[in-house]
C-alpha cells in the first residue's frame, strides 16, 4: 500500500510507541497512524494511492511539550509502488503548521 510519512513533527508529550487519530477529507486514509515520538515521525497507511491533483487534507493532535521550542521544519514524503515524493515545508509562525498535501505536490499553507 501507500503512505504518507511526516517526519520532524518533534518536541511534543505525545507518548512513543502509540497510535493516532488522524482523519481526512476522502476515504484514502487508514487510521489509526503510526506514531514514533522520540524520532517525531508520523506514519499513515493509505488503502488507496492518492489521484492525481486530488487533494488530501489530514488533521491530527499532538501536545505540545512543556518546554519552550522554535518550530522545526517538517518533511512530508509520499511512498507507493512508483517511488516516493519529498517535500519539507519549513516552519510556519504560530501554534500550529497547516500542510495540504495534493496528488504528488506539496503545498505549505499558514
């Protein structure tokens, strides 16, 4: 199958070793999705591969931790059977960091 990888999502409580929610807006997306702390990275299988110019919004939680942090970049990789896509979407100002993922573009809102 295909998935969406986003690595660098680090500095958060969220505990290592677990799952999390994370919904979408079409029904590509199986969740829960694989959640690695320690290395921030976020793994969400697909049960099919994205269309092209077909655009997927994913929305998920994690806590921030109680310690003070600049924003880090965040990679955003798409692997299937053809290869695999990367972008990195450098930090954004504020609490939160949007990222919309379309077909195998990437484009930074926020």
């Amino acid at each position: 199958g295909s998935y969406i990888v986003l690595n660098g999502l680090t500095g958060s409580q969220q505990p290592g070793g677990s799952t999390l929610s994370v919904t979408a807006n079409g029904p590509e997306l199986l969740s829960p999705a694989r959640w690695n702390a320690t290395e921030g990275i976020l793994n969400i299988s697909l049960a099919q591969d994205l269309a092209q110019s077909r655009e997927l919004v994913l929305s998920f939680g994690v806590v921030n931790g109680m310690a003070s942090q600049l924003g880090p970049d965040v990679t955003v990789r798409v692997d299937n059977w053809r290869g695999n896509v990367s972008a990195t979407v450098p930090a954004a100002p504020g609490n939160a960091q949007i990222l919309l993922l379309a077909g195998f573009g990437f484009t930074a809102c926020g």
